[in-house]
C-alpha cells in the first residue's frame, strides 16, 4: 500500500556522507514502502540539503515501534536541554 504521508521541515544543522559533512537545509519524514529495510512499510527519514544534489541526504529507515522509541528520547532530550539552556540563560 502506498500513502500520501508526507511531513517536510526546515532543518538547521547538518548532516554527514563519504566526503564529509554538509549543510542541511530540511528534513522528510514519510511513511511508505523503505528502499531497503526488510520491513512492509516504514517511517523514513531524510536529513537533505537539495541545492547540493541527490548525494546530500542522510536517510533512515524505522519500524513504527522504533519511530515512537526515537520520538520519546527525542521529546526527552530536548526536554532536558530545554532546562539546561533556561538555567545557562539565568547564570548570564
């Protein structure tokens, strides 16, 4: 089955490949038949930078139940950073 489950966002970071690092410009994440993890659908991610052509991508490819494991950690994270940014801020 394919879907239309498509999630696009400007990202500020970057990302890196064989020759390095790059820039990333946004991130894709989908829910679709994976390229290559043996799975019948996945949540794919996509870390891009598309003004450097198709070799600038950083892709996973996740279970639904890893997707909800990263998304807690990542929720978690920036949870705690959030706190510590907050008391960096009041120590100025």
């Amino acid at each position: 089955m394919c879907t239309s489950i498509v999630e696009i966002v400007s990202a500020d970071g970057a990302g890196k490949r064989d020759d390095g690092w790059f820039d990333l410009t946004h991130a894709v994440v989908s829910y679709d038949h994976p390229h290559h993890a043996l799975l019948e659908e996945a949540i794919t991610i996509d870390f891009v930078n598309s003004a450097l052509g198709p070799g600038a991508r950083v892709a996973v490819e996740l279970t639904l139940q890893s997707a909800k494991e990263l998304s807690g950690a990542l929720a978690r994270a920036i949870a705690a950073a959030e706190i510590e940014e907050g008391a960096r801020l009041r120590k100025v």
